[in-house]
C-alpha cells in the first residue's frame, strides 16, 4: 500500500493543520478519521468560515430558529454556534492534546474581527472565549496588528493561548515573536509557570503565493510579448 503522504510529513516533524470546520463534518467522525488515519494535528476557525459552513448547509437552522425565537441578537447566536463547534472538535481532537503533552490537538477560534484596533477589547474578548470555551487544547486567534501586539502579550501572561493570524511580514513575525516572549516573562516574574503555553504565530504564506504568482505570470506574458515582436 503507498505511504500516505501525510504521515511522512508528521515523521518529519511537521503539524498538519486543517483551516476548516463544520458540525456535520464534527460528529459524522471524518474529523476523527483524519486524527487518526491521516495525521491532522490541530484545526483552526475563523468568522469566514463559520459563515461558509451556516450559509451554505441546513444544519445549523435548527438551532439558529429557536435562539432566533427567542430574541437573542445575531452577535449572540453566532457565539452559540461557533463555540459548540469549537468544543466538540476540542474534545475530538482532547485525546492527542493528551499523548503529545499539549504540543498537538489544538482548535483555534477568532475575537471579533472589528476588534482587530483595539487592544483592550481585544484582551477582554480573549479572556472571554477562553472561559466560555473551557477547554485546555483551544486557541485563541489574535490578529498581528499594531493594536493586536500588546492584547498578544497581555494573554499569554494571562496563560491565554494565543494563534496570532493576519501575519504578512518577516518585520511583523518578529513582532509577534518578541510579544510572546514578553508574555512569558511578565507571567515568569509573577511566579507562574509557563511550560503550560504552546502558542502558534500562521504566517500566511498562501497570500504571498498567490501575489508572487501574478508577478510571474505578468513576466511570462510580458516575455511572451517581447518574443513575439523579435520574430
């Protein structure tokens, strides 16, 4: 049988992580057959696609009809829905978490995108995702803007886990990476310990592979062109 791809990654020392999520795909157990047969080592959410998996399937009404009824705002069923998920595969993925010592089985889940300038509700919404989540092997995404800097800090002395997205730049990457520091410091001089806090800093390498590609189809169109008059 052909060696599965994935599994030679995770020899090699890599995390594979899956940036998707829906409640379908959660309890029909395809989530736990990735675990388990193809080496998925953590999971991440975003506000994107949680409207993607709601807009885009039925499995949600139910639960979105009755809050609904209930006159609870859109801000608040959307926490409902997204948290639920985001448990469910915590405690799919709590197993991994477990055997790897909490270096693997992560899920992330998002602040509040308008949050993204704003340092103090960023760290306020953090603290609250963390305690609504309550579970251990649960991250929570911060953005790597200027505002997002000083909230990433903050959390990770709070012993908050954080997953810093919306990262672009190696001048950014070396922001966050001081930031984390700092939070283990601050948390080190308070007499906490810190051998509990795994965090990750997405570097999104697929936006810079989709602006390199059009530069370089630019070159070979502009090349072509050139080829063309010589002839």
């Amino acid at each position: 049988m052909k060696a599965n791809p994935l599994i030679k990654l995770e020899k090699l020392g890599q995390s594979i992580w899956l940036d998707y999520i829906r409640r379908d795909f959660i309890v029909s157990g395809e989530l736990l057959n990735l675990i388990e047969n193809d080496g998925l080592r953590g999971m991440t959410s975003n506000p994107a696609i949680f409207e993607k998996a709601i807009t885009e399937s039925n499995i949600y009404d139910i639960d979105i009809r009755k809050m609904a009824s209930q006159n609870k705002d859109i801000n608040t069923i959307y926490d409902a829905v997204s948290q639920m998920d985001v448990q469910k595969a915590a405690d799919i993925f709590r197993p991994l978490y477990n055997k790897t010592a909490g270096n693997d089985g992560y899920v992330s889940l998002e602040v509040n995108p308008h949050l993204a300038h704003n340092t103090e509700g960023t760290i306020l919404e953090g603290r609250r995702l963390r305690t609504a989540l309550n579970r251990p092997n649960v991250l929570i995404k911060v953005p790597a803007t200027t505002e997002g800097l000083p909230a990433i800090r903050q959390l990770i002395s709070e012993g908050i886990n954080v997953n810093v997205t919306l990262l672009f730049g190696l001048s950014r990457y070396r922001a966050v990476a001081e930031a984390y520091v700092e939070g283990l410091e601050e948390r080190l001089v308070q007499g906490k310990a810190i051998d509990n806090i795994t965090s990750v800093a997405s570097f999104f390498l697929s936006r810079i592979d989709t602006l390199v590609d059009t530069e370089l189809q630019k070159i070979i169109e502009s090349d072509s062109k050139r080829k063309k008059l010589l002839k």
